[in-house]
C-alpha cells in the first residue's frame, strides 16, 4: 500500500521548503552584502585613499546604513521563519531590564536626531528578569526603529516601560507611540499577513520587520501589539512574561 504523500508546513501559503530556498539565497546575498558595507565604512572613515570630504561622509554614511538594515531585513526574515516551524535556536538570557533599556534608547536616540525627531523615555525601576531565547534586544530595537521610521518629522516619539499584574505573573510592558498616518484596524491588521501586505503594500513602511517582532515576542512569552493612538498615529506594545532570575 502506497502512503499518501507527507503534507509540507505551510505558513502563510509558503512551504517550509521555499522558505528554506530564499534562506540559502540570502544567505548568499548577505555574505556579499557586508563585504560591500564594509568597504564603504573604510572609505567612510579613511581608512582607505584620501579621507571624504564632510558631504561624501554624509553620503557613505547614508549608504552604510541602508546596506547595514538590508543585512537586519535578511537576518530578521531566517529568524522569523525559524520561529515560525518551531527550529529557532534557544538560549536562555539573563537581562537586567533598566541597564538593557536604557543603552537601546540611547542608540535609538542616536537615530531619531538624525531624523529631526525627539525621543521621550520614561523607564521605572524593573527587576533582571529571564527570558528563554536570545531575542529581547532585536526586539525592542527593530520595534524602536519602525517608529522612528515612520514617525513624522520634528514630532517626539515616547517609549514606556514598566510592569504590570498578568493572569499568569508580572508582565513587562512596552508601549511605543508615534505620530503619522492613521489606519482603519484592518488596514493595521494586514502589517501581520504577508499576502495581504502583497495585495496593499507595508501599511507602516517595515511590515515585515514586524513580522519578526510579533513572533519574537511570542517566542519570548508574550505578544506584540499595533493600534491606532488617539487619531494621531500608531502605538505599538510588547506584552512579556517578567519571570524573574533567580538568586
């Protein structure tokens, strides 16, 4: 008796096995990717020929930076699909929650000045908490990055941290809000469903950075949310199980 053919997993009408082929070619595509970001940092700070004049560092600068967010795209895409067949390599991680958070606020600062926007913070006392996969500071970074992104120009992006009772213990919450466009709730919706996002385009401009994001903070045990903030743009929270280290 013939067995039927084994089903392949299919996530979002993507067979594991064509998410393992774009894997292998961006795998590729990134070795290349950081041999050309590395060659443009040392022309950038002149470490090779004549050093730049301050309009050519500007530009190498700007051409470093897109070329060191399409490796963040790639690596955010192997790791999201990793996470989605239950493969993603865990390794418990200890953070001590303020220190952590105050040195991912300070480079994302670094990144909102050079887009004429200000970044409020406001961080209680919090404890080391742990958490069971190497994956808190992408997080938070790559979620503070699509607010900065995609937050008008000279307005101020606000980022809050503190604790709260959870059915299942303290839960670390994380709300982000920016101003920009508004959109209906099933037009936020489709920044989670990549075929949507195929249908009618990134509703927030990295969709599917935050495609990572919602998996991260589901394998971390919690979830990522996005909603409207008060007709004045987006607000963006991680919800995380705070379970403490112990001593």
């Amino acid at each position: 008796m013939t067995r039927p053919p084994r089903p392949l997993l299919t996530i979002d009408g993507v067979t594991a096995y064509e998410s393992r082929l774009i894997n292998h070619f961006f795998h590729d595509f990134k070795g290349e990717l950081s041999t050309v970001s590395m060659c443009l940092q040392s022309l950038r700070d002149g470490l090779v020929g004549e050093s730049p004049t301050p309009g050519q560092a500007r530009w190498l600068d700007h051409a470093v930076g897109n070329a060191q967010h399409m490796v963040q795209l790639i690596n955010d895409f192997r790791d999201l699909t990793q996470l989605e067949e239950g493969v993603f390599v865990s390794t418990r991680d200890v953070v001590e929650l303020g220190p952590r958070l105050h040195a991912l606020l300070a480079a994302a600062d670094h990144v909102a000045a050079e887009r004429s926007l200000r970044l409020a913070a406001r961080v209680v006392e919090l404890p080391t908490v742990v958490f069971d996969a190497t994956l808190f500071d992408r997080l938070v970074q790559d979620v503070l990055q699509v607010a900065v992104y995609n937050a008008r120009a000279r307005t101020c992006v606000t980022f809050d941290a503190g604790l709260a009772a959870g059915s299942a213990g303290p839960e670390l919450l994380l709300t982000v809000r920016f101003e920009g466009p508004t959109f209906p709730p099933e037009r936020l919706a489709s920044v989670f469903d990549k075929l949507a996002q195929t249908r009618e385009g990134l509703q927030l401009g990295r969709g599917y950075t935050l495609l990572f994001c919602r998996a991260a903070a589901r394998a971390l045990g919690g979830d990522l949310l996005l909603r409207s903030w008060e007709e004045r743009g987006n607000e963006l929270v991680i919800r995380l199980n705070a379970r403490r280290e112990k001593p």
